[in-house]
C-alpha cells in the first residue's frame, strides 16, 4: 500500500458553476470555498498529512477585477469567520508563490494565520496564491549561489521544507497542469476528473485516495 503524504488540487470549475446555475462566476468561487472546507475535514479523517490548494495564479491577474477583488475577499472573509475554527482544529496555514506582491490586506491576513497557525500538527494546508511553476524554478536558479543540482534547486522552490505532492487532483474536465508545481509534480500520479470543483465530493476524493494505494509505483524501475 502506497504512503500517501501529500495530496494538491487545482479547483477548476467554480466560475462555470456558477453560470450553468444561471447566476454570477462569484457565486460558483464562494461555492468552491465549502468545497474546500469539506475536503480538509476529510483529509484529516483520512490522516492524510499535507494538502495544496490552487488558489489563485500568477496568470489570474488577467482576469476582471471585479472577480480578482471578489476572490481576495473571499480569502479575507473566510480568515475572518473561521480562524479560531482553524486553530481549534489543528490546521497550520502555509501560503507559497510571490505574497509579496498581494494587496496589503490580504498579504496581512495570510501572514497573521500563518503565524498564530504555525505550531498547529494536525494537517498543513498551503495555499497557492499568486503562485506560478516557472517563475518559480527561475527564481530559485537565480538564488544558487553554488552549482545547480536538483537539490540546490529544491533548496530554493516555495516548497523546500513540503514533500512532492503523491496525487495532483484537477476537476473542471481539462488535462492540463496549468503553470502548478510543474517541477514537484514529476512523479505524482495525476487525477482529472470531469466534476466541476463545487461538485466535487468526500466519495470522489476516498475513490481516488483508495486507487492511489493500490496502484503500483515504479519510479523508472521494473
């Protein structure tokens, strides 16, 4: 039976969600935020140590901002209302990509749940937010000091001290990895599913966690 430490999701789909109810993209991202909730519950029954949700992209400032500020309110919003839910329950916050360049507000939001979540053991959560792969691996040559190797480059990811993510999650029905942790990713076994995300359920995600430890992995062996 294959160990199972980290388990990432693109969460595609909320905007067409939305739409196909006949209401706006916003309603289908505040949809997608109790699909999150459920699926850390669940993770933790499953003791499944390590999630990672795509939550905003390097690439989504294209977006209008009207829905940019929607999504950013929402991540505010949630911190409001449920971080002394997320302390009780033993969640540590961990966000990764360029929080740097975030609005004031939400960059402060993230910084203060990480830091009152930090010594929490139950799961770590990370969050990728203004993330992309490969400003990312860029990033991390240009901090080489020494000769590149893979573990110097490790060394240097948003990721350094977070195992590969095991299984990669992606709903909406397109195959694509979409600029995710496209170096972490080279031996995850990759799961899409034809679900938008608010759809997604507990028993698509047991389906999936019971197929990943019965499969056999090889690592380029026999």
């Amino acid at each position: 039976m294959n160990k199972l430490n980290h388990v990432a999701f693109i969460m595609d789909g909320n905007g067409r969600w939305g739409k196909k109810r006949k209401k706006n993209r916003n309603f289908g991202h505040l949809s997608g935020v109790e699909t999150v909730k459920k699926i850390v519950k669940e993770s933790i029954k499953l003791k499944i140590p390590i999630v990672t949700f795509y939550v905003f992209s390097t690439e989504n400032w294209k977006r209008p901002k009207t829905e940019i500020n929607f999504l950013f309110k929402l991540i505010n919003n949630y911190f409001k209302r449920e971080l002394n839910t997320v302390i009780s329950n033993g969640i540590k916050i961990n966000a990764i990509g360029k929080i740097s360049k975030l609005p004031k507000k939400i960059k402060l939001d993230l910084q203060r749940a990480t830091t009152m979540t930090k010594k929490n053991k139950t799961i770590i959560v990370n969050l990728a937010i203004n993330y992309g792969s490969k400003d990312e691996i860029i990033s991390a040559i240009k901090k080489i000091k020494d000769k590149i190797n893979i573990n110097s480059l490790e060394k240097n990811l948003y990721t350094k001290n977070i195992p590969d993510p095991d299984v990669l999650i992606r709903t909406g029905g397109h195959k694509r990895l979409s600029n995710f942790m496209l170096w972490q990713l080279a031996y995850t076994e990759i799961y899409f599913i034809n679900k938008l995300w608010p759809d997604f359920t507990n028993i698509d995600y047991k389906k999936i966690i019971s197929n990943f430890k019965s499969i056999k992995r090889n690592y380029g062996a026999i």
